[in-house]
C-alpha cells in the first residue's frame, strides 16, 4: 500500500515536472520568434521600444501560461514585433488612406 503511494506521488511529480518543462519550451519559442522578427529591424526600431520589448519578454517569462496577462503581453509582444519600425510609407499610405475617406476623395 505504501509502495503504491509513493509511486502514485513520484508519477504526479514526474507529471508536474514534465508540464512544467513545457511550458517553459512554449515560452522559449515564442521568445524566440519575437527576437527574430525585431533582429531584422532592430537598426530601425527605436532605442525605448527594445527596452520594452525586452522589458515585455522578461515578463512574459514569470508569468503562468495559462493566466490572462500572459496572453496579453504575448499580443503585445505581437504587436511591437508587428509593426514596420522605420518604414514610413506605412505611415503615409494610412495617412492618406484617413485623409481619402474623411474628404470622400
């Protein structure tokens, strides 16, 4: 009965250690494909905004995958990765994209 106990709680712990080494591979590739995206453009992205990046992923990786923050900083984290740092005909295409419909051009 105690020999079943004790393989009852080493099997739980195996369980508890092997989740919690998957989550830690889903927080290291996710780090991962935000780094590559932002090394393209990181001559062209603001000094400020690596700083929140890197501030953003550090966080990213205390936080429990399943709580509602680590979505939210991993859409963020999306977001900031997203966003064509340094081209500015994206800028000025959505500006006159804006200035078409509020004339009705």
């Amino acid at each position: 009965m105690i020999k079943q106990h004790c393989q009852v709680c080493s099997l739980n712990i195996a369980i508890s250690l092997l989740c919690k080494h998957k989550i830690n591979l889903l927080f290291f590739s996710l780090a991962e494909k935000f780094r590559e995206r932002i090394e393209a453009k990181k001559d062209k992205c603001p000094p400020h905004v690596l700083q929140v990046i890197e501030e953003e992923l550090t966080k990213l990786q205390l936080l429990e995958a399943s709580s509602s923050e680590f979505s939210v900083t991993r859409n963020y984290l999306d977001w900031l990765t997203a966003v064509p740092w340094g081209d500015y005909r994206f800028v000025w295409s959505l500006f006159f994209s804006f200035l078409e419909n509020l004339l009705g051009w």
